[in-house]
C-alpha cells in the first residue's frame, strides 16, 4: 500500500490533517496486516480493537462531549473512516456505525432521557448499535415493512422477521424500523430500541456473504419481543425524520467506497512502476497511462461530492440530494476502480494474496447497502424537480 496521502480537494486544517495521520498510521500499523486474515475467516473487529478506537476518540466523534462524543463535524469522521476501511472493512466499521450509523438517531431525535442512557456505551466502545430496516418483501420499499408494535400496558411487543440487518448477533442494541400503527406506507412506521439479549429475539445463521466478510449479517426474528415504551425512538409517523438522518449514513457508505477505490488505485499506481514487460515498466504504455488517468479522476470526484455535502452538514445532516449524489456516484465508482486495477493487476488482481479482488468484492457491498443506485437516482431526480413519485401506481 502507498503510504504518502492522496491529493486532498481541500486542504485540512492542522487538526483535521493529525486526525488523518492517526488513523492511517492505525490502519497501515495494525489493521492492514491483518486484513486477508480478518477476510478469510470472516472475523468482526476484536474487541480489544474496538476498546482502542475509543480510546483514541474515534467512536462517537461526531456525538455531544456531553455523552462522550467529540463534537466534530462530520467531515472529521470521514476522514478518519477513510483511512482506516482503507485497510479493511472490519476494521472501518466501528467508526462507521458509531459516527454515522443509528446512534445519529438517538442523538438527533432521541429524548434527554434517551441520549443520557444509550449514547455515553456506544462513544466507550461498550456498545454498538446496528440498524434493522430490511425485510424478506421489504427492501427498496421500506415502507412496506410489516414488523409490527403494538402496545401493552408500558411496553411495546415486536412481531414479524427482519432480513440483511448488518451486525445482527454481534451488536448489543438494534434500532428496529417497526410498523406502530395500521396507517398503510410511511405514516404507520417509527423506530424502537431493542437489546440483543431481550427475550424473544433470535438470530438466523450468518449469511455467506460476497464481500463484507467480517461484519456479521443475520435474519432477526421477534416473537413477542417486550420492550420498555421509553426504548421507543420515533413514533409511528416518524418515517421521514428517520431517513433524514440516513443521509448521514448514506455519506458513511460512500466514503467506504471511496476507501475501497483508492486503496486500490493505490495498488495500482504501485504496481505499474514496477512491473515491467517488453522491456519497460507498464507506465510507459499510454493504456496503461490513460487507465490509471481515468481512476485518479473518478477517485478525485467522488472525494469532492462526498466533502461538498459533509461540509454542508456539518455537525448535522447533509442535503438528501447531495448525499443521494455522492453515495450514487461512489457506489459506482468503486466498482469500476476496483475492476479497473484487477485488469491492471492481471493474474496478481485476481489473487486474494494482492487484495485487490477483496476491494472489488466490498464495493460490490456498499452499492446494496443503504439504498442502492437506483433508488438513488428516484431520490436524486424527486428532490431536483421537487416532486414525489409513486413506484406502487
């Protein structure tokens, strides 16, 4: 892996510039060397792992100092993000989850209460909180989702399956997209905080995923699943303000993509300086040239779509169009990079030994989660032209 740092579009502030050094030192240091292993056996973070990017101050950055957060800007987060998914995804996704996950519920939408119970574990590294929107007929179309709640006394009981939840069995608490009333689409939908232990919930067996080795993934099935109506997060109704804060997440992902890119135009760039055939190194050849050209530039674009809406967030939630752009073009992008450099690679991109395949694998991954390209698009074209589109008519 090249060690210098990539161009910047912007240049960092002092500050942000250290953040960067910290985590790619972390990353190169102590995550890098582990990465096929981590892949290979499809192993999550080690908690030790996750007890050191706390300790650090990389869990919770963007959360309250009144919580234990860091009170950073988004962007300081994706940063931080980037470099370290560089390396491998596993080693990425606590960061991920506790910057731009979930937890961005609580903290935005949550009650004092709430906040004071459930954010000061995840910033510690004591707890991660995973997200539960997915269902076996529910995917693209959320709203159709049929996991009810109904009230009892002062408690809300979970019924119905839950599907591709990532981190699922491994999470201590879910935030569980719930049907809370009869009203039919997003006008029934709201939020509850389950806990992994709570009786009643049960986990399918690990999906064998493509890519994402390492970062559990489970059906999850509530059968009278009682929960304190305080772990209630958003009322029936709440659907919009939940996705609202998905557009953080949606900016966590593209910056996961990005990470998969340019760790792997990084191998290339590296690899065609010392390959040589006919004599010379394969630089010299103007393909060569012209495909490595053609992957610095999409690289360079999608880091400016992603800060131009992180920017705009700042310690908040981005524009949903501007994160609809930059997750659209990232999920893309990164397919084509990563499949670019295996071709550039030849043999050695197709070898788990080099990790480019690896790379190609994941940003097959972050294209599926967290609304895929096409619903990207619906989303982009609705918000540019002020409308709303009907998929069901």
């Amino acid at each position: 892996m090249i060690s210098a740092p990539s161009p910047s579009p912007f240049a960092l502030t002092d500050e942000q510039g250290e953040l960067r050094e910290l985590a790619r030192r972390l990353a190169t240091d102590r995550y890098a060397p582990l990465a096929q292993e981590w892949d290979r056996e499809r192993t999550p973070l080690p908690a030790e792992e996750v007890s050191r990017q706390a300790e650090l101050g990389l869990l919770g950055m963007t959360l309250p100092e009144r919580y234990g957060g860091g009170a950073r800007p988004l962007y300081d987060s994706l940063i931080v993000l980037e470099q370290l998914a560089k390396a491998s995804i596993v080693a990425g996704w606590p960061v991920f989850e506790t910057n731009t996950g979930p937890v961005r519920v609580i903290e935005m939408f949550g009650t004092p209460e709430q906040k004071e119970r459930f954010i000061p574990p995840v910033c510690s590294g004591e707890s991660l909180i995973a997200v539960a929107i997915s269902e076996p007929d529910a995917g693209s179309a959320a709203t159709d989702a049929t996991v009810r709640g109904r009230r009892d006394a002062n408690q809300m009981v979970l019924n119905g399956v839950k599907r591709w939840c990532s981190g699922a069995g491994h999470a201590e608490q879910y935030l569980v997209y719930v049907r809370l009333a009869a009203d039919h689409g997003a006008a029934g939908i709201g939020a509850v905080l389950v806990d992994r232990d709570t009786p009643g919930l049960s986990f399918g067996l690990q999906e064998q995923l493509m890519g994402f080795r390492g970062v559990p993934s489970a059906d999850m099935t509530f059968e009278d699943v009682r929960v304190p109506l305080d772990n209630v997060i958003i009322e029936a109704g709440g659907f919009k303000r939940l996705f609202t804060a998905f557009s953080i997440e949606r900016l966590g992902n593209a910056t996961n993509s990005l990470a998969c890119a340019q760790a792997a135009l990084d191998k290339a760039a590296l690899y065609v300086e010392q390959r040589r055939q006919f004599g010379k190194e394969i630089i010299e050849f103007q393909t060569i040239q012209a495909a490595l050209a053609d992957m610095i530039v999409q690289v360079e674009a999608a880091r400016l779509l992603i800060r131009r809406a992180a920017e705009n967030a700042g310690s908040g939630a981005p524009p949903p169009i501007e994160a609809s752009i930059a997750k659209c073009f990232s999920n893309e992008m990164a397919k084509r990079v990563t499949d670019q450099a295996i071709q550039i690679l030849g043999g050695y991109g197709y070898s788990a030994e080099y990790d480019v395949e690896r790379m190609h694998r994941d940003a097959h991954g972050w294209a599926l989660a967290g609304g895929t390209p096409t619903m990207q698009r619906i989303r982009i074209a609705s918000e540019y032209l002020g409308r709303r589109f009907d998929q069901r008519a």
